[in-house]
C-alpha cells in the first residue's frame, strides 16, 4: 500500500504540473520531472545519511518537489540513474551515503529540423573578437568537427555578457546551466565542492582566451563546479545557449542532407538506389574544401573517392587535349571510382575556392553492401561492352564550357 500511495502521489503531482506548463513535448517534460525528483531524494540522501529506522517508506520522500533541476559546466557527464521507488524497508536504516554514487541520467530537448531554411542569428562582433572566439573554441571537442558552415554560425550566435563586479558568481556547482562561456577580458576562479565541505576548494583559473560550460551544450546536467568573477572591475564574456547550438548543427546537418540527396538522385549509377540507401550515402559524405589552383584528381591516378560540388568552380584538362569542361555547383565526377579500380582520365583543377563532398571506395561498399555488385553489372550493361571501365562526366547545364562528348574521369 505504501507503494502505491507513493506512486499515486507522484503522478498526480506530474498531472498538476502538466496542465500547469502545458509542454509541447510531453515525453521529454516527463523525463525531466522524474530526474528532478531523483535529484531531490539524493540530496535528502546527502543530508540525511544516518536516518532512523522506519517501519514504511514515506510517500512524502518520493514525492516532494525538487529545489533545483540539473545541468552541466565541465567532468564526466551522469549516466544512468536508480529507480525511483525504493524497497519497502522495516527495520533497518539506510546504509550512510546509500545510492551517493549512482548517477542520474541526462537529457536534452529533442528537435525537429524545419523544412525551410534556418534563419541564422548574426550578433555583430569586431574581426579581433571573432579570431579571439575562434582561437579559444579551436582545441574544444566539441567543435573541432563543426565544418564551415557551423563553424560561421557559431562565431556569429555568440553573445555578448557583462560581468559587472568582482566576486559576482557566473555559475554555481548543481545549477541549471544552458550556456557556454569564452572569457573576452578578465579572470575567473573556479570552485569545486565536496559533499561535506562547506566552503569550495578553488581548482583553477580561467584567463581571457579560456572557456568553461561547454557539456551545458549538449544536455542537462548539474553543473560540476562554481565559476566567480575575480577581475576588479568586472568581466566579459561570449555566451552561446545549447538550443542554439544544437539548432546551428541539426538544421546545418539537415540543410546539407537535404541537398545531397538531390544531387546523389541525379548521378546514373546511383539511381537505382532506393531513397533510404541514398540517405546512408548523403549521412556519410565528407566535406573538403580546395584552394584556386589546388588540384583535385590528377589523370592517371587509381581512383579511390566520388566527388560532388557544394559550391566553386573546377577545370578538367586531359593531357594532349588541354581545358576540356567546366564543373560547378552540382556536378560531380570520380563516380565510377566507387565500382572499379580504373584509373584517373582526366585531372581536376579549382579555379575559384573549390567546396566538395567526398565518399570514398570503403565507406560506399560498407554503407551498400551487396548491393554494389548488382551495381556494378548494371553499370556495365548500361555502357555496353566497349565502354571499358569508363563513365560520364555530368556537368549542369549552364556549366560547361562546350558540348561535353567526354570520357569519365572516374
């Protein structure tokens, strides 16, 4: 019976605050709810380790609202937690720091991409403020993978925050967090708390260039220590929020696939794939950027990637034959690579900066499978028996320089 007052308690406590925020995503509210009341029961845990013993489990534990929901600055993120509902217990107290060291699980709000076009957020910022968040966001996991696009975007989310004393508390450790924060000018000091201290041990110090809340980015969980201004005077900080961030990456990722898919649906060897297969390509696409000048393919190598053009515009040149084509957004070449081991026919050069995305031979036959090989036949049907290993170099038209009656440079 205990149990079940416990429980009816807490979801009709869960019914009060649904009708009360009226969330639009019920499942992830839910999950916040019972990670709030997880971390309420361990802080009574904390507070509490000796208690008397008891002849029932008080539904009043279980049920009780939570002083503070969880986020993240920095250290290993919580896991999983324990159930809520503890065993009915009759005689024996609860073991000191009973479930201290399990962790609570963490969440993020979840997300859909829009259909249409990400309007980005652009906070105007001065060339040496823009290199200075670059510099500090360079070595940080967690944007060292962003491509260019999402590199831009973040640069430009970035906004202002104003430290107005010293001694003024940024963070502090258990906090909900959402941001992350790059020092512009001034010094921060950090604190970490223990579970019987009562004052935080000071472990670090932060320094213009420096950053710190970068796992409030990715999902909510508590804060790990207490950041505190102690500059005189004040501080400036670059904040980022994690729905913006995680929004810069999902619509950029989005954005991209979306584009893929429609050039990977116009190359011929491709388009007797279904649309899901042609989605696991467009997953697996690398993004390269070549400078003018650079080259690309040269003629003659063994062909190991298939290329598409994002953006920028590149000569093919065959030797004895000089420029023979002109490729630009959208058009792609090296296709056949992905069937055969044929070698280059004709070299690639940027002549503007060149933005591409690249699959190579490994990835494509892991992705497809046995798959590749009916590709192949068809490929070979298609061409005829005189094609020799050869396929098209598809320009869109508006591209080309001239009539393309060219060979693959695949």
């Amino acid at each position: 019976m205990a149990h079940a007052a416990a429980y009816t308690a807490i979801l009709n406590e869960l019914n009060r605050d649904i009708s009360r925020a009226q969330p639009k995503d019920i499942i992830q509210f839910c999950a916040n709810f019972f990670n709030r009341k997880l971390e309420s029961e361990r802080a009574e845990r904390m507070a509490n380790p000796f208690p008397a013993a008891e002849t029932k489990t008080s539904p009043s534990l279980v049920a009780r609202s939570p002083t503070h929901q969880a986020s993240s600055l920095s250290g290993s993120p919580p896991a999983s937690g324990s159930s809520l509902f503890r065993g009915h217990q009759t005689q024996e107290a609860v073991p000191a720091h009973y479930n201290l060291l399990r962790r609570t699980s963490v969440s993020a709000e979840s997300m859909v991409p829009t259909a249409e076009d990400y309007v980005r957020i652009s906070i105007p910022k001065t060339q040496s403020q823009m290199a200075r968040i670059s510099q500090s966001i360079s070595n940080n996991l967690l944007f060292k993978n962003l491509d260019e696009d999402q590199h831009r975007d973040v640069l430009d989310a970035m906004a202002e925050k104003r430290i107005q004393a010293k001694n003024e508390v940024v963070i502090r450790q258990g906090d909900v967090g959402d941001y992350f924060y790059i020092v512009e000018t001034g010094e921060f000091d950090v604190y970490v708390k223990g579970p019987r201290d009562e004052v935080g041990k000071k472990v670090a110090s932060i320094v213009s260039g420096g950053s710190f809340g970068e796992l409030a980015l990715m999902y909510n969980a508590p804060r790990a220590a207490t950041v505190i201004c102690s500059s005189e005077g004040g501080a400036i900080l670059w904040a980022l929020d994690r729905i913006t961030f995680r929004r810069i990456l999902m619509e950029n990722t989005s954005r991209k696939r979306r584009m893929y898919e429609h050039f990977l649906s116009t190359v011929p060897i491709l388009s007797s794939l279904e649309g899901y297969e042609r989605q696991k390509i467009a997953d697996a696409l690398d993004t390269v950027v070549y400078a003018e000048g650079n080259t690309v393919i040269r003629q003659g190598d063994i062909g190991e990637q298939f290329f598409i053009i994002e953006f920028g515009e590149a000569n093919v040149v065959k030797e004895g034959e000089g420029t023979v084509a002109r490729l630009g957004k959208g058009d792609y070449f090296g296709e056949l690579a992905l069937l055969n081991d044929a070698p280059r026919a004709a070299t690639v050069v940027a002549i503007t900066r060149l933005k591409v995305a690249t699959l190579g031979k490994r990835a494509f036959n892991r992705l497809l499978g046995p798959v590749v090989e009916i590709m192949k036949r068809k490929e070979r049907q298609m061409r005829g028996p005189q094609a020799g290993n050869e396929g098209d170099i598809s320009p869109r038209a508006g591209v080309s320089n001239g009539p393309m009656a060219l060979q693959s440079i695949a």
